[in-house]
C-alpha cells in the first residue's frame, strides 16, 4: 500500500486522491493502521473507493488484499477449532478410561 499509493502519479494531479492517500496511507503507521481498518471492513469503502474511481489498478490491489486477509482469518479460526476440538477428545478419552477403571474396581 505504501509503494503503490502514495507514490502514484494522480497524487501531484488529482488533489481529491493526494487527500485520500496521505490520510490514509502517508506513513508505514498510516497504512499498517488502514489495512487492519480495510480488513475489518468497517467503513473500508471511503478508503478504497476514491482510489479507485481515479485509479482502478487499485482495485485488484484491494482485491486481492480482502480475499487473502479472509482466508488467512479464516484458517486462523479454523485451526483454534479443530485444536480445541482435538483437546477435547483426548480429554474425554481420558475421561473414559478413568470412567471405565472405577467400573472395575
């Protein structure tokens, strides 16, 4: 984001982008900040949207961007699940055989 927006030709031209880009993507903190925003998708289209309307190469950055943070997270909360799915199994097989132990004795 920081290589590809605020180095843009349209920021010396087209004032409403030069706006856009340097509140939203002017510094690495700026931009670490706004693609975390963009990822959470909470009101992303006033970022990307009037970067795009003046330079649609933008669009399959943010494209590409939202589909691979998605299935990143998704992943991310797909694992948490199966690991807590596994412990559980292995708790309840302990819980068996303990069951099973004091049935015997």
């Amino acid at each position: 984001g920081i290589e590809l927006i605020p180095q843009n030709d349209l920021m010396l031209e087209d004032p409403v982008f030069r706006e856009v880009a340097l509140k939203w993507f002017g510094s690495m903190t700026d931009t670490f900040l706004t693609l975390i925003h963009v990822m959470t998708l909470d009101g992303a289209a006033e970022i990307y949207r009037p970067l795009i309307l003046q330079h649609m190469p933008l669009a399959i950055y943010f494209a590409v961007y939202v589909l691979m943070v998605s299935i990143a997270l998704m992943n991310l909360v797909t694992a948490v699940i199966v690991d807590n799915a596994i412990k559980q199994a292995d708790e309840d097989r302990e819980a068996q055989k303990a069951w099973e132990m004091s049935k015997r004795a």
